[in-house]
C-alpha cells in the first residue's frame, strides 16, 4: 500500500511539472506574438493653407477660370502647404480684405501695392510685359467720336474709381488733351472689366476704359462683340501689376513661390498657365519697381481728383 501511494504521489507530481511547463512555455509565446511594435517615422506635417487673392482683373468666374491652375500648380509643387484663390466681387470689396491683411499673398494692381506696403505687406515679384500695363478707351465704330473733345457731356464706362490701368490712366489721358473729366463727362464706374466694355457695346455708355488684357481676351472669345469696337485712344504704361506677401510669412516659402514663378515659362505647364493670363512670365521687383507709379498718383491726385 505504502508503494502504491508512493507511486501515485511521483505521477501526480510529474503531471503538475509538465502542467507548469506547457502554460509557461504558452504564455512566453503569447508574449512574443503580441509584443507591441514601435515606429521611428516622424509625424506628418499638418499642412498649412494660405490664402491668394487677386484683385478683379475679371469678374469672379473669370478670375477662377484663369488662376486656380496656378493655385493647384504652386500647391502640387511646395510641401505641406496649399493655396486658396479668393476673388472679390468688386475693387472696393478687394480693397477692404487687401488692406486688413485678409489675404497671405496678393495679386494687387499697383495701386493697391503702394497702399499694401504701407498695410503690412512685401513686394517680391511682378507680372512681366510692361507695356501692356497701359489704359485703353474703347468707342463703338458706329459712333461720332473722333476727337477727346467728343467725349463732352458723353457717358464714359469704368471698371472702378481705384482702377489703375482701367481708369486712372485713360482719366488722366482724358484731363491732358483738355477735358475736364470731374465737370464735362458723366462717369459710371460698373464694377469689372467686361462691364465696362459690355456698356459701351450695349450703347449704355459712349466710351469704355479698360486695359489690353480683357480687350485681349473678348476679342478672342467673343469677335462678334469686338468687331463692333475699336481702341481709340491708349495711354502710356507703368510698371505691371504685383506680387506681395505679408510680412509675417517665413521668407523661406516666399522664396519657394517665387523660384516656382519666375520659372513657369520653362516648362510645358507654366506656359499653359501664363498663356491663360497673356502673360509672359513674372520677375523680381520689390518697393523701387513702383516709385514710377508713386509719382504717377500724386500728379493724378493733384490735376485730376483725389483718389478714394
């Protein structure tokens, strides 16, 4: 009996040590298997947005149709950031957000841009082709107007009362060959470029300021209307519209942009861009670039009429 219990207690034991054995041996795998894993990848950037504005070259649609390309193009192209094209419905509405610093980087004419220094923003880049910065006045070829004194006691269509090319120039143009521009003509100013042209073909107005680029573009797009019109008269030009910045955006990505931009006309696309805006390519400029329209608004402001 002794020899019998003795047994029985040796196999009870061996049973337990196996027991042990195979839950330790299970456990040390579950262990093993969920083990967690640590990655050494840094973490992704949040990306930033920066807001572009572009004063009313065109009207709104217009303006999307011709720059949110290059708004896709610059985003595609910088790390972690992305442009958003914001476009006003009028200069005074553009003039507002431009001046509160609405916008991180503008297209302003240069107006604007003397006035966007003095409210905390940087030049850095132009658009090229100066000569096409001039303004224009258009009549219909049906009309009796030959001579600027025809202009007397007549309607004259502009975009807006702080239009450079569009309005400032062709009125100075208009006081310098001997017509009173705030006494002897009724000026209505419309809000946009095509605006403009649209009143004088409509016969709303009897001539129409504007400046090449939107002539440029009707006449491609819609002849129908731009054969009943003509150029009549054309002023000399100043330096072209402009790029600026806020002063709080890092210089390193102004850099970026810029190095994008004065680069557009080398490659396949850049070129489909500038060709959409009929220009050829953007260049450098900063504060002396537009001394020559500082000089421009004070003779303007002096013989013409304050500017608002």
């Amino acid at each position: 009996m002794a020899k019998t219990s003795f047994r029985g207690a040796l196999n009870l034991i061996i049973v337990l040590f196996h027991t042990v054995f195979i839950v330790s041996c299970s456990s040390d795998d579950n262990e093993a298997t969920y083990k967690p894993a640590f990655s050494h990848s840094p973490p992704i950037a949040a990306e930033k947005e920066y807001i572009f504005g572009v004063h009313p070259l065109h009207n709104p649609q217009r303006l999307h149709e011709v720059f949110s390309p290059l708004m896709e193009y610059l985003s595609s192209r910088i790390e972690n950031v992305t442009f958003k094209l914001e476009a006003s419905r009028n200069y005074g509405v553009y003039d507002q957000k431009l001046y509160a610093k609405r916008f991180d980087f503008a297209l302003p004419n240069p107006y604007q841009t003397v006035n966007a220094v003095k409210n905390g923003y940087k030049i850095f880049a132009k658009m090229a082709d100066d000569h096409n910065f001039r303004g224009i006045i258009l009549v219909r070829k049906d009309s009796n107007i030959n001579e600027v004194a025809d202009l007397k006691g007549k309607i004259v269509s502009y975009p807006a009362p702080t239009a450079l090319a569009a309005t400032m120039m062709p009125q100075y143009y208009i006081q310098s060959h001997g017509v009173d521009v705030m006494k002897d003509i009724d000026n209505r100013y419309v809000g946009s470029q095509e605006s403009s042209i649209m009143n004088v073909y409509l016969k709303h107005s009897s001539a129409a300021a504007t400046w090449p680029l939107p002539w440029l573009a009707l006449t491609r797009e819609r002849p129908e209307i731009a054969e009943q019109l003509e150029v009549k008269w054309q002023t000399d030009s100043l330096p072209n519209n402009s790029l600026v910045a806020r002063n709080e955006i890092p210089d390193d990505t102004i850099e970026k942009v810029s190095a994008l931009l004065f680069n557009l006309h080398k490659t396949k696309e850049g070129k489909a861009i500038l060709h959409s805006m009929a220009l050829s390519a953007f260049e450098r400029a900063d504060n002396s670039t537009y001394a020559a329209v500082s000089r421009f608004l004070h003779t303007f402001s002096r013989e013409v009429r304050e500017i608002e």
